[in-house]
C-alpha cells in the first residue's frame, strides 16, 4: 500500500515515499525509493499504488508521456499525464488497480507559484479507468496518497504547524516532514494485499524543488 506525501511551503516544496514494496512475486522489502525527479522539467514527484506496468515504473511512464511535449502550466502537465496513463493501464490488461501521483512544482512550469497536482487513477476490471486530477497552489497546501490511517496520522503531525510551516526553508521543511512521515509510518494500517504485514515502512524518501 505505502504512503506519499507533498506540502509546500512559501518557499519551497517537498515530496516524500515510505521504501516498502510487496512485489508480484511475493514478500515484502524495504527498499523502494516511490519519489522522482522528471528528467526534462523541474518538477518532483512521489507514487504509490500500482508501481509498474508494461515493462516501465510509473515515473518511466511519465517521462516517455511529457518527452519531446511543452506545457504552460502544471494543470496541462497533470491532464496529459492522467490521459496517457488512463489508456497504457487499459491497454495493459491490469484491473483493479490504483495508481497515485503527487507532483510538485512551479504553475507555469518554469515560474509562477509553487503548486501540487494530484493524480488518482483506478481500472476496474472490464471497465474505463475512473480517474481525479487537482491542483493546489497556495503555502501550506498539501496532498497525500496510500494508507489511509498513516495518511491521518501525517495530517494530524502537519495540520497544527502548518502556519509554521508555511514559512520553513528547504532544511526545515524536509525535517519536519520527514518526522510527520515517520510518526505516519510507524502508526499504519495492514496492507490490502497481505494482512499479516504492515502497509507501511522503511526509510523516508524525500526530494524538494524550490
């Protein structure tokens, strides 16, 4: 399951990944790094559900998505992405399957205000995946995907400071998610795919963008 999270403050933005993975061959490990950096935009990104499909992981998909295209703002960005992940995951054969994405960067791509897009995308099975997009664009604004009680209990670290929050820098910023994390972490639930593990776990992964 995992979890992901995204926050910005006036300054900067962070995303940050758990490192636990159950792969298709079964087991559990805890060394799954779920955050990445877009190799031709500066933009950052976490991911949690569906990890790969087809052969690539989901950040390998949305470089190959975004290769070659321009966009003038992270909304543009974010609906294409959603579009092209919608059809390569129905094309896949893969159901019932969750696939979420946290992007953090600037709203006009190579300026503008720091902003976070969502992207939520579930294929049932012989059916049209049924997908959400958002974007969020002031400071103090956040996101999270994954397990839902480790979700909870990272707001419930972040929403009483989130004024504080607003004005950290950089190294204040990733300490302080970096605690919100792992209090998320340590608080999961079970993992959907095997009850006896816990949804969450590892080292907390985070990449900021400014």
């Amino acid at each position: 399951m995992s979890v992901i999270f995204a926050v910005l403050s006036k300054t900067c933005g962070v995303v940050a990944s758990d490192s636990i993975c159950f792969p298709s061959a079964g087991g559990v490990t805890f060394d799954s790094d779920k955050t990445f950096r877009l190799s031709n935009y500066p933009i950052i990104g976490a991911y949690c559900g569906l990890l790969e499909f087809s052969g690539l992981h989901i950040p390998e998909h949305v470089d190959e998505i975004l290769k070659g295209k321009s966009f003038g703002n992270m909304r543009q960005l974010v609906d294409a992405i959603q579009r092209e992940i919608c059809l390569r995951v129905s094309k896949s054969g893969y159901c019932d399957s969750k696939i979420e994405i946290l992007l953090v960067g600037r709203d006009l791509i190579s300026g503008g205000h720091l902003t976070i897009g969502t992207i939520e995308i579930f294929h049932k099975y012989n059916g049209t995946p049924i997908h959400t997009t958002k974007i969020f664009k002031k400071a103090g604004a956040y996101a999270h995907s994954g397990d839902d009680t480790a979700r909870s209990e990272i707001v419930k670290q972040i929403v009483p400071n989130i004024k504080i929050i607003k004005s950290m820098n950089k190294a204040s910023l990733k300490v302080a998610i970096k605690q919100a994390m792992e209090s998320g972490i340590a608080n999961c639930g079970k993992s959907p795919i095997d009850p006896s593990q816990r949804a969450c776990g590892g080292e907390v992964n985070l990449l900021t963008v400014w």
